[in-house]
C-alpha cells in the first residue's frame, strides 16, 4: 500500500526481479521490491510527462534491458512515453 499507487493497472518484472508498477490514476510508475513490499523508486510520474501526456493514464509498462529505458502505454491508446534510467 503506497500513496503513490493509485489505481494499479499494469505489471511488468524485469530480469532483476523487481516489479514495475503503473498506477494508472496517481499518474505514476514504481518500481518495488520482488516482494511487493517496499517501493524502491518512482520511475515516471507526472511531473516527468509532457504536458499533453499529462491527462492520460499510465496502464502498460516494459523494460527494455538492451537500452536501459521504461515504455508505458498510455490510455488514451496513441501515445507512449519512453524514459531514460541511469
């Protein structure tokens, strides 16, 4: 249970073993722990959206391990927005 997680829609485990989580209605994507228990990071949030991405909701999410990006479907079923990680 975490604030930030709002309405949780889609799920993606990467290799890590971590779960990355879109909360559809907080706007946001995290990243918690294997268990579930603890969330690690907030990966996209609304303040890191374009502003016309910003009224779209977040229900899909990937890793792309060969170039270190996240890829969120959004709901109004046009757009997607790819996030760097370091």
């Amino acid at each position: 249970m975490d604030p930030e997680l709002q309405y949780p829609w889609g799920l993606h485990v990467p290799p890590s073993g971590q779960v990355l989580v879109c909360g559809s209605s907080s706007h946001a994507v995290i990243q918690v722990d294997g268990e579930g228990r603890k969330r690690l990071a907030t990966l996209l949030s609304e303040q890191l959206v374009s502003q016309k991405d910003r009224q779209t909701n977040p229900v899909s999410v990937c890793y792309n391990t060969n170039m270190h990006q996240i890829i969120v479907g959004l709901n109004n079923g046009k757009n997607i927005v790819v996030s760097e990680l370091q």
